[in-house]
C-alpha cells in the first residue's frame, strides 16, 4: 500500500427529512445564494422546503445551471455573488450543481482570471466561500469531495480542478429527493458511480486489501440495485442505498494509498465537450474497449474484479479478463446506457477531432502508468464504434 493523507471535513446529514436540519447546518447571519438546475428543483418542491428550512436568513436564487456545468454560466453566478455580498452558497441538485458550486466558490474571491482556476487544475485557489449542498440526484460524489469539472463552450474545454478548499462544509442526502428523477438520470448515476470505483480499483495489485474489497463491496451494490433503482423508483431502502454508494465511491477513501487510472473519464470528457454527451455515457462508451485495449496491464485484477463482482471463475485468465469486461459492457446496457458511438450518431469521422482536442488539453499521458498516449486513445475510440 502507498503513503497517503486522507482528509474530509463534509459533513453528511442522511435521511428523509433531513432539509430541516439546514437552520443548524448554515450560519445564522448568512448571505445565501442558493444554486439549482432547471425547474425540477421548484417543481418538485425541494426549493421550497429548502427556502423554508433557511428561516429568515437573506436568500437569494441562481437558476440554470447546465448538466455539464459551463464556464459562462457559473460566472453571471459569479456576478451575482459579487453584486450581492454573498457569503454563503448552497447547491441544490446533482453533481453538475454542485460542481458548479465549488467554482463559483473559488472564483468569487479569486484575484485574476477565473479561468486560470482550471487551467492550473486548482492548483491557484488561495480561499473560496463556504458553501454546503443538498443533493437530489446520486452519482458524482461531488457531494463530499474536493474535486470540480467544468465547461467552457466557446472553447469546447471540459477541464477538472481540485482544491482541499471547495469540500462541502455539509451535504443534506435524502433519498426521497430521488424520487421524481428520469430514469436516464438514474440509470446515468449508476453507471458514473460504477464507473468512479473502477478507475481506483482496476489498475493492478497494490497489496491493499481493505481498498479493494471496499471497492468490490461497492460495485456488488450496484450491480444488485442498479435494475432494481429503476424498476421501483420508491424504493426509499434501495434509494438509499444507491445515494450512499455514489457518495462512497468518490470521497477519497477507496482510493487512497492505491494507483488510480482516470484514462477513461479523460476522454470521455472530450466527448462530452465536444457533442454534449451525458457524462455516464461517454463512460459507457469508452471503459469497455478502455479495459480490453489495457487487459495486459490490468490483468491481474481483471481476474479478480471477475472474480469477486461477477464470479467468473472459470477458463484462462484471458479469458476470464474478457468475460469480466463483457459483463461491464452488458451491465450498462441493461441500466438503459449505450455502449458504442455510433448508437450516439458518431462514426470513424468524428475521433480525429477528439485525439486532437485530447492533445490540445495536455491530455497525452494517461492511466496508472502514464502510458495511454493520443495513440492508445484513437484504437480506444475505433474500438468503441
């Protein structure tokens, strides 16, 4: 197992009703500005509860924060804080939301170009606001980690930065929030999260047991769950369940002390940026012909995900290792997400322009190794059609 700190100062309020607990949760002289999606937010009711919960505190709204957050968009948000003397913030929705949150956290109070934040990974972020969320759609975990993507359309960038300083203070989880989702967005959410655990646990054996079983525990979840999120959209304990396993598998724990990949949500990125795709699918797409392209590397623990997750434990590594990354691929089928450009109306004509906006965002030495070049990721791509 490698050296590592682990840090996570989130606290995690779960439960149904647990909105109420945001007059505790939030300073009672705060400024806030609550951040939100579309309309479901009000729709549903849950700004309003949120609204109420806050009291007699000065609240304000910004709306309109995009699935993939935007760059132009957080920053008319960005404004508003400024206008306004925020000094509170609070996400209410998924993990675009609140990724969008933690930037304009940053940005607020940044000194220079608020790109720079993701031009430098985070890396520049001196203070930022604080801020807590209420999550309504399990899936990235931005809801208690340090990390943030956004997008900035007029240059066809999505760009990730991580700062110890954009956690969460808090995040209100109550699964009953879930209820009302599309059931693509929460099919999405199984396949993100799924796929959050595979890039900390299939890389190869790094003699940490209680990561990888930690990591297995969690994929088993979803694998069991993932039909069944879907098949019964009440189902508080099943909704519970995938809520708390989407926060696990991204707060720092199961990949602390063990080689992470992140290849596969890198280029998935660029497909995103480039045709709008929804994040769990561009991982959809990619991880399957990502794992076969890297099968001799991540042999070792191919046969063990294979083993532990689908129990596969027959025939030669190999094809053990195949089997292993057919069943992924049938998995996200069966949770409604597709597989392959070409169900996404994408074609051979279309990769050439990913590897060079890939090599356009310094994006050439990829995976645990560092070894996944603009090459590897072409053959990826010709693979996944």
């Amino acid at each position: 197992m490698n050296n590592f700190d682990f840090y996570n100062p989130t606290r995690i309020a779960f439960g149904e009703g647990k909105i109420a607990e945001l007059d505790k949760l939030v300073p009672q002289d705060a400024k806030v500005l609550v951040l939100f999606g579309g309309e479901s937010a009000r729709r549903t009711g849950t700004l309003a509860e949120v609204k109420s919960s806050l009291g007699n505190r000065q609240v304000s709204e910004f709306g309109g924060i995009e699935p993939n957050p935007s760059f132009e968009t957080l920053m008319k948000a960005v404004a508003q804080v400024r206008e306004q003397n925020v000094d509170f913030l609070l996400a209410v929705g998924g993990g675009s939301v609140i990724d969008g949150t933690k930037f304009v956290a940053a940005a607020a109070v940044f000194e220079g170009d608020e790109w720079d934040i993701l031009l430098q990974g985070g890396n520049n972020i001196k203070r930022a606001l604080p801020f807590g969320s209420v999550l309504t759609l399990p899936a990235t975990g931005s809801e208690m980690n340090k990390g943030a993507v956004v997008t900035r359309k007029s240059l066809k960038a999505k760009l990730p930065f991580h700062s110890d300083l954009v956690f969460p203070q808090f995040s209100v989880l109550d699964p009953t929030k879930t209820y009302t989702l599309p059931l693509r967005q929460v099919g999405n959410g199984v396949v993100d999260a799924f796929v959050h655990v595979v890039e900390q646990y299939l890389t190869y054996p790094a003699q940490a047991p209680v990561q990888d079983r930690f990591a297995e525990g969690l994929l088993l979840t979803l694998t069991e769950i993932g039909k069944q999120a879907l098949a019964d959209p009440e189902n508080y304990e099943i909704r519970a369940s995938l809520m708390w396993t989407a926060t696990l598998a991204l707060n720092g724990l199961i990949g602390s002390g063990v080689p992470q990949d992140w290849s596969t949500h890198m280029l998935g990125h660029e497909l995103t940026a480039l045709h709008n795709l929804d994040h769990a699918q561009t991982l959809a797409i990619v991880l399957p012909s990502m794992l076969r392209e890297r099968k001799a590397e991540k042999l070792d623990k191919l046969v063990q995900y294979g083993e532990r997750v689908w129990d596969i434990r027959d025939g030669t590594p190999e094809e053990r290792a195949e089997a292993a990354i057919a069943k992924t691929r049938n998995f996200f089928e069966s949770l409604g997400v597709k597989t392959r450009l070409s169900d996404y109306d994408l074609g051979e004509s279309d990769i050439e322009s990913l590897i060079e906006s890939l090599e356009s965002h310094g994006m050439v030495a990829l995976g645990e190794h560092g070894d996944i070049t603009p090459d590897v990721c072409r053959r990826v791509l010709q693979a996944s059609l």
